[in-house]
C-alpha cells in the first residue's frame, strides 16, 4: 500500500522588534509558543520548519503542514517577544512552493 506524501505549505513573514533578531531567537521563540499553546502532539501536528530567516531585514519563510497552517498562523499572532525584547511577527504570504512564494514578495 502507497503511503501519500504529506503536503506542506510555506508561510512568509516579518518581524517588528525593537533590536535585530539572530536566527537562533526566532525559531526559539516559535517553538515555544507553539509548545504553550497546542503542546507536544500539536507542535508534532504543525510541523513547523524554519526554511529561511535573513538577520539583515528580518524577514523569513516557515513550512509546515497544510492542513494546520492555520495554527501557525495563529501562533504567529500570539508571538509578543522574542529574545527578551518586545516584538510582533506578521505573515506577509502563504503559498504552496517556496519558487511562488519568493516570486511574490
């Protein structure tokens, strides 16, 4: 029996902090979050992925699973510091390849 590739979706986004973020703090900072709000098994359902973070504007790309993209969406929002600085993660775009993605934005 075939088993089906998962299907993933690549989110884009932007940080507002007061400092410059390293990638280290961003992806920390997810996981936490995620971690506090659906806890291990949702962490395992969301399959969050940092594919991409550019230190310079602050900027980077996540993947996760199609169906929960939702709950990253959510997490994202929730986000209110990074690094024991006060800071606020926007989605730019979602899109199902990082080519389109990038294309976009």
């Amino acid at each position: 029996m075939p088993v089906r590739k998962k299907r993933r979706r690549y989110l884009s986004f932007r940080v507002d902090c007061t400092r410059s973020l390293i990638t280290k703090e961003i992806w920390d900072s997810i996981q936490r979050r995620v971690l506090d709000l659906y806890g291990v098994q949702g962490l395992s359902q969301v399959e969050p992925v940092l594919i991409d973070f550019d230190e310079d504007t602050q900027t980077g790309v996540l993947r996760s699973n199609r169906d929960k993209i939702r709950s990253l969406r959510a997490v994202l929002a929730l986000i209110t510091e990074v690094g024991g600085a006060p800071a606020a993660v926007r989605v730019c775009r979602t899109s199902g390849t990082i080519r389109s993605l990038k294309k976009k934005t």
